[in-house]
C-alpha cells in the first residue's frame, strides 16, 4: 500500500487525511506491536502512543515515501519502552524473544 499521497495530504494540514492513516495502518501497527509485546493491552498502548508522536513529528518527515520505515521505528521504540514503564524498570539486557522480534520486525 502506497501512503506517499496520504502522507503529503496529512504534511500540507490536511487532518482529516491522518483519520485515514490512523483507519488503513493501524491493523499493521497493531499486529507488529503485538508481535514485539506480546500482550494486547501493550500492544494498543504503545498504537496510540505512536499515532500520537506520528500527528506530532509527520511534518518533520523529510521523505513521505519513507513513512512506513519512519513508523516502524517510532513504534518499535515505543514498545521497547512499555515494559519500562509498566514494570518500573528498565531492562538491562533485552530478551532472546524480544531481540528475534525485533530483527523479524525490522524486515517488515
């Protein structure tokens, strides 16, 4: 799916055009953060908050063919921060499971 169009709609001020963002990408958000977490809960949190920051920085995005590589990152470290948060820790060396993810992830 090419988003290069929606993303320079969104870029110009156009917001009812990251309502169609937020409704195409995010199944895919949500099933690769899920695949990083490993819990829906999480999952959705760490959609919500990287749709937050995307509404935020999109301006930024110097390249709008490049939004789904730009997404991926946002979200994959927002999620490697969830547990932080949840737990009140931060961990010191990321799982084998969460390392496999997150190169599985990367290759999306």
């Amino acid at each position: 799916m090419d988003l290069t169009p929606l993303v320079k709609r969104i870029q110009e001020g156009d917001w009812q055009a990251f309502e169609v963002l937020v409704e195409q990408y995010s199944g895919k958000a949500l099933r690769t953060a899920y695949f990083i977490t490993g819990s829906q809960g999480m999952a959705e949190d760490a959609v919500q908050e990287a749709f937050v920051q995307c509404y935020r920085k999109i301006k930024g995005l110097r390249d709008p063919a490049s939004f789904e590589a730009w997404f991926s990152r946002l979200l994959t470290r927002i999620c490697w921060r969830l547990p932080s948060r949840e737990k009140g820790l931060f961990p010191s060396s990321p799982s084998s499971r969460g390392v496999k993810n997150m190169l599985l992830v990367t290759t999306l």
